[in-house]
DNA sequence: GAGTATGTTATATG
DNA sequence: GCATATAACATACT
C-alpha cells in the first residue's frame, strides 16, 4: 500500500481522528519493528499531547513535544482507528492508547518500522534522504538526477536522491514522459528532467485527488492498467513487464523508446 | 511448491 | 566512491 500518496492519506487520517489527543499508554507489540531510539524513549512520549503530525517521503512523524514517534509503513502497513479499546486487528504491531480512542499499526509482514527521534529533520538527516518528493523545487531536482549514470527508474527509487515514490508511482511518471525505465538518468536532457518534475507533481497530486484509489485515476494511467496485465492507454500496445533496479517494471516498448539502450 | 508483492538495508563485485 | 546485482527480512496470496 504505502509511497507517498498512500503515507500523506495516512498522515490526514491520524490528524483528523488524534490531533490534540493526549497519549495515555503506548504499547510496543512487535519489537522486531524497533527501528530509532529505544522502547523507553517511546515510552517517554507517554503523558504527552499530539501537536502536529509531519510526512517526509514515506515516513510519518507524529510530533509530542518530547519529540516525534517515527512510522514508516514498510510494504503492507496501515494505520488504523478505533474507539474501543478492546477492539484488535488481525496483525498489530504498535498501539497508541489515546485519552479518546487507540490508534493501531497494522502489518502482516513486519517490513515496517517504527521508534523514536528528536525531530523529524534529525530522522530525515540521520537517514540521509532527499528532499520530499512533493515540496521539491524544479532546480534542485534536475540538480539531483542530472549527473547520475544509473537506470533513471533506480534513480528515482533512491530515497537518498528524491524521498517518496516508490515502484509503482516511479512507472507511472516515467510512462507519463515517455521515457524509458532504463535510460540512464545523465543522458535524459534538461529539458526533459524538468517534464519529469513537473510529472511527479501531477502524478501524486491526482493520486490524492483520486484517494489513492487507481481506478479513480485520470484515463491515460499506466496504474489502471497494472494489474490486468494489459493495453498501453495511449497507444493499445501490449505492456511489457520487465527487471529494473531489481524490482518489477511495467511499461509500454511502443510509447517509451526514447533513448532506450535495450 | 513456486512465484510474486507498493520497501529498505547489507553485502559482494567490478 | 560509484554502479550494479543479490539476498535477506516475514507474510499472504495466486
């Protein structure tokens, strides 16, 4: 479920259900997701009110003053509300214990990870990742892809280089110009590097729009047809599936032959 | 059983 | 240091 636009969604769900509220107990269920700090750092965070809930990337930060509970959703993660207390879901991992309701981590495969951090700009430095794929300026973005000899598909699945697209999100923009996944990113030109930054805005921006539901999507979305297997939307050509940067890529040899070295 | 999966990190190799 | 590939993590689903 979770890059960018899945996180933001995740991020006005908890604002909206536990901003303001005090966090009466914490328990740690899963210590195998221990990420940063220790369990008596969280623990620390208990007493404390909810002041404001952040996003960089795919990491959520919820912020109590005493600093901030860092979540990142791993490949199967969810935030979850409920009013009752004796209420549990199927694989929770991490429980927020609110003056007025729980706030749950759910994750059946445990890639997720959770913990303690000063401050969001202390995680997002320690980790060394990029800025935020939605709040980059055009400059800094062409400044950041434009010299790297790699697969521009790995390139923007780095999250040292540009934090918050992750596979699926990376095929659309790329399909969206036309570019092919394994053009190395220095050979793409200016020019074109600014289409992209333009199209990773627009992308994620209609994501939201749609509540991250692809169907909902705008017609011309490669994520509409993902899972069927099927057409290009522009073109009718079959889609081809193929390895890139180690992870499974989608993408149309008709409409995305630019440059390709395949 | 095999293969696949929206993520990250460690490790090995050139 | 850079680029690339691979495995590992843990679980669910087809």
């Amino acid at each position: 479920m979770p890059e960018l636009p899945e996180v933001e969604m995740a991020k006005r769900f908890v604002e909206g259900r536990a901003l303001g509220r005090t966090l009466v107990r914490l328990e740690v269920l899963d210590r195998r997701m221990l990420g940063g700090g220790t369990e008596d750092d969280m623990h620390d965070l208990e007493g404390q009110r909810l002041q404001t809930v952040e996003r960089h990337g795919k990491n959520l930060f919820l912020n109590f003053g005493k600093g901030v509970l860092h979540v990142h959703l791993g490949m199967s993660g969810s935030v979850l509300f409920c009013k009752d207390r004796y209420h549990h879901s199927s694989h929770e991992r991490l429980r927020l214990n609110l003056d007025r309701g729980v706030l749950l981590l759910d994750d059946p495969r445990r890639f997720g990870r959770f913990g303690w951090a000063p401050s969001m700009a202390d995680f997002v430095a320690m980790k060394g990742l990029g800025p935020d794929a939605l709040t980059i300026t055009e400059r800094e973005f062409v400044e950041r892809l434009t010299r790297k000899k790699s697969a521009i598909k790995a390139v923007l699945l780095d999250q040292h280089v540009l934090a918050g697209l992750g596979n699926l999100y990376v095929d659309e923009v790329l399909f969206q110009m036309g570019i092919c996944p394994r053009t190395p990113a220095s050979v793409v030109p200016q020019e074109v590097l600014e289409g992209l930054w333009r199209a990773v805005g627009d992308v994620l921006d209609a994501s939201l729009k749609a509540e991250t539901d692809f169907q909902n999507l705008p017609r011309g979305y490669l994520l509409r047809q993902r899972e069927k297997g099927g057409m290009c939307p522009r073109c009718g050509h079959a889609l081809s599936s193929t390895m890139v940067g180690g992870r499974t890529t989608i993408f149309c040899p008709n409409c995305q032959k630019e440059r390709c070295p395949v």
